[in-house]
C-alpha cells in the first residue's frame, strides 16, 4: 500500500533549479534512504512533503490518517519546558482523551438513560484506545527511551534550554520515536549523537514495524538500517533496491553503461553529420543525405549530466609554534558547575588529537576553555608561543543574510572578486551557490563555507567541533585527505571513527575525567 505519492514534483529558488518534474512512492514498511551530494535539495524535500514547502508545481498526496513525524537539522525548543515535559508531549493526544475521559466521568450523574448509554459507549472505546497505546506505562517508556539515549542521567527535570546542540537533538527524536508514527522523517538523526547511541538507534531502525525516509550521510549507519536508495542528483531522483552499497554498485554500472552508449551515439552522429555536409549538394546523393538528416532531427539525444565540481581542502600552514600548544594546570571547566575534575593536559607540536565522548560531557567546553571563549572555574590554560588558531564551530546561532561572495568578503578585503570566488569554488560551490544567502543554502554547503574562510589564513593549530557533521561523502573523504597532509597540530571532535581513526595519532576519551554521571 502506497503511503505517500509524490507527483511530477517542479521546484527551485530563484533561478535555482532543486527538482525538475520528480515523482517519488513511499509503499508501508519501506526504510528509504535519501542520498545525494550537499545541496541537491534532500531536505528541501522533506520540507515539501511534509506541508512546510509549497512546490512551485506538482502533487504531493499522503494516505488517509497517516501520522508522520519529522525531526529536522533545525528543530527548536522552547525556554522553560523540561526534557520530561517534551517527551511526555508526545503523547498529547492520548492525554487528551483522557481529560475527554475524566469529562464523560463527571458528567455521567446528571445524565438520562439515553445519554448515560452513549457516554459508556464512547468511555468504552477511549479507555480501549489508551490500553492499546500502553496510556498507563507512559512514565516507563519515557524512562526507558531516555536512557537509551543518554537523557536519563541528566535528569528528565532539566530545562532544555541548557541544554547542547547534541543534548537537544537528543532530546527531538527521544520524542518523536515515542510518537512512534506511521512514517518517520529523518534529517541527519546522527550527527549529534555518539557511538553507543548511534548503535541503538541503528537497531531501533532495524525493527521498525513502520515505514521511514533517512537522509544521513554516515554510511556504515545507512547500510545497517536501509532497503531502498533514492538518490538525488541533477533535479532528478533515481530509486534503487538495496543499502547504499549495493546502490553505488549499479550506480557506477549505469553510469558507465550510459556514458558508452553516449561515446556510441557522438560517433554516430559525428558520421551522419559529415556524410549529410558532403552528399546534399550533389543530385546523385541529395535523397541519401536527406535521409540521413531526417534520421539525425529524429535522434533521441543522450545527454551526460554535468559532474558536480567536487571540493579541494588545503589548509594553508603559518609559521612553526613552539614545543607545546598548550598546558592546562589544575583545569576546572564548566558554567555555573563543574564539568570536569582537575585537568593537567598538554598537545605538542604537529600532535593530532581526537576528543571523544558522549555529548554534554564538555568536550566543545574544553575547546572553548582553552581559546579563552570560556571563563575556566579554576585553574588555567597557557598557550604556547607563535600560535596561529584556526577554530571550526559546531553551532553557529542566528540568520546570516550575507551572500557567500559577501561572507567571504568580510573577512578577506584584499581579496579581488574573482579570488573569492575562486576559494569558494575549490570548496565545491558552484556559481549558484556562490551568489545565494548563507542562510538559504544547505548544512553541508554552509560548512564549506566556514572551510573556505579556514582554509584560506595560515594556521599552525587547527580546533575542530564536529567539522563532519552534514557534509557529504565526497567532501569528508577530502576533508580527511587534507586533514592527514596538514603539518600543524588538530584538536577534533568528532563522533564518527571511520572518519578520524584514518587523522589522528591520539584519542582523548573526555568521559575519563568528566564529573558528569555516565
């Protein structure tokens, strides 16, 4: 049974072309995975299908009393409410029927015969309804999704405004697979989330009873979890049976297999072509030639789609520093407590660093601490000599209205416009992109942008916060080369091990001295 069709599917932005007449199904039971290159228009689709994008032509159409949920890259919570507060919201529909419940109790003493009956009819068929939706163990798989999740320990009392950015992603989807919809929509559902969580997530996945769309970029996650491949690329979208594995398999048979037969065909007409121009002047040959011209108006021609300009990272190396990066003495990290025990921690020159552990531990805390963004609560930090920082942040807050071309303006004047747009370029955006907002562009192509800027000073200390989170496939592989041939010292942060055991000559597991309870 279809759940969600989507027909003849026209969109862009500006003169932006995102999808050109796309048609997409979505059958029950389906783990569909959404993949494609940043900037391809995979959350823009989600944005359609779910009601919060009007396409500018085509039919979207869901089946009747479907309930989807859809955690995005830019979910929000509000200041005040409580990790349980949000969870429990989850089943607000079910808490509505139980004040419907309560209603029909209080009114039963003043009703007649007839009424009387059709109140415990309808009293009957709301309290079989919350039995069936588990109404009565609702605290318990609260607790118990939140524990799987990490949320437990920080006390389902906590406001989620103090919350992280990884804490609070955590905190959307403990929701939404306690709603446990008929289908659920996923933007990127890792990116804040550690390897023990990923780990249950993927097998929650795995025994989902109901249909999902995934977009992830975080492969062996997408194998484990997906039976079906869309893949977004030049306005189209291609469906494929199979993991991602499997998909890039027939992927590069077809495109090989089109790209021989374009060879084929270009020959072909290069033949038909030079025969037509030699034989339609003569009167012995001109009905041949016509003939063959009538061939070459018929022709379906095969087009190859333009490749997507693939990026080039190169961190420019600045002067050497001295032995040490820096020291801390007796290092307390943290706001109003205490994140961490005393640390007394050291980098050298040229060491290249993996922080790890699980989100709101203080890992981005200690990379602030360090770069003096945030007060240590006691003890200190000394920098080494003859440093020159580069500092890549996991979050940046508010709506940059500045185009790309003007972002990278701003902090390189010297720059001619065509070096701006070069730099950009290299980072693989194209002219389209290049001319946008900021704000408009996706995840991925934004944090190229903040590449560019890196890229583009001379640094001998490179701090990373999460540099992977919704790049695609090709621009981590790059990002990883450029990070192995750089010469400077690399502090990272990074949830992903297939991406930083490849960069890295050492592995701070910061859960060893957190005071946080694990």
């Amino acid at each position: 049974m279809s759940i969600l069709n989507v027909e003849h599917l026209t969109h862009g932005f500006g003169d932006r072309a995102i999808f050109e007449d796309v048609s997409f199904r979505l059958l029950a039971g389906e783990h569909i995975g959404l993949v494609g290159a940043n900037g391809e228009g995979k959350s823009t689709f989600m944005n359609i299908v779910t009601g919060k994008l009007m396409p500018d032509e085509g039919k979207v159409e869901w089946a009747k009393n479907v309930r989807t949920g859809y955690l995005d890259q830019n979910s929000t919570l509000q200041k005040g409410m409580t990790i349980e507060s949000v969870l429990k919201s989850a089943f607000a529909w079910l808490f509505e029927q139980e004040e419907r419940m309560n209603e029909i109790c209080d009114q039963l003493g003043s009703a007649d015969p007839d009424q009387m009956d059709a109140m415990m009819e309808e009293l009957g068929v709301i309290q079989d309804m919350l039995t069936m939706h588990d109404f009565y163990v609702i605290d318990s798989k609260v607790e118990e999704v939140a524990r799987a999740l990490g949320l437990l320990e920080l006390g389902l009392d906590h406001d989620v405004s103090d919350l992280s950015g990884g804490q609070r992603m955590k905190v959307l989807l403990a929701k939404l697979l306690l709603e446990k919809p008929d289908i659920l929509l996923l933007d990127e559902p890792t990116n804040y989330l550690d390897a023990e969580h990923i780990a249950w997530l993927t097998r929650y996945l795995q025994e989902y009873e109901n249909a999902f769309i995934l977009i992830s970029h975080d492969i062996p996650f997408l194998n484990d979890v997906v039976n079906i491949i869309y893949h977004m690329e030049n306005q189209r979208l291609d469906r494929y049976v199979g993991n991602y594995d499997k998909f890039q398999e027939v992927y590069a048979v077809k495109k090989s297999q089109l790209e021989a037969a374009y060879r084929k065909q270009q020959q072909e007409i290069s033949e038909l072509k030079d025969f037509v121009a030699r034989n339609k002047a003569r009167v012995a040959t001109r009905n041949m030639a016509m003939s063959r011209q009538k061939k070459l108006d018929k022709m379906d021609v095969i087009e190859l789609a333009a490749e997507r300009p693939k990026p080039e990272f190169d961190f420019k190396l600045g002067r050497t520093p001295g032995k040490y990066i820096f020291e801390t003495k007796d290092l307390v990290i943290g706001y109003d407590e205490p994140l961490s025990k005393p640390l007394n921690i050291s980098m050298e020159r040229g060491q290249k660093i993996a922080l790890v552990g699980a989100n709101g531990i203080g890992k981005t805390t200690l990379l602030r601490s360090i770069l003096g963004l945030v007060p240590a609560l006691s003890g200190e930090v000394t920098l080494g000599e003859n440093l020159e920082i580069g500092y890549f942040e996991q979050e940046i807050k508010g709506e940059n209205k500045n185009t790309c071309i003007e972002e990278i303006w701003e902090e390189f004047p010297a720059f001619s416009q065509y070096e701006v747009r070069s730099a950009l370029a290299k980072c693989g955006l194209t002219t389209k992109h290049i001319e946008s907002q900021v704000r408009v562009l996706s995840g991925g192509e934004q944090a190229k942008v903040r590449l560019c800027k890196l890229m583009n000073r001379t640094t001998n200390i490179l701090l990373l916060d999460e540099p992977t989170n919704h790049l695609d496939v090709d621009a981590k592989d790059e990002l990883k080369r450029a990070l192995n041939e750089y010469r400077g010292a690399v502090l990272l942060i990074c949830h992903e091990p297939d991406f930083y055991q490849d960069v890295v000559n050492a592995v701070w597991d910061c859960s060893k001295w957190t005071t946080k309870i694990l």
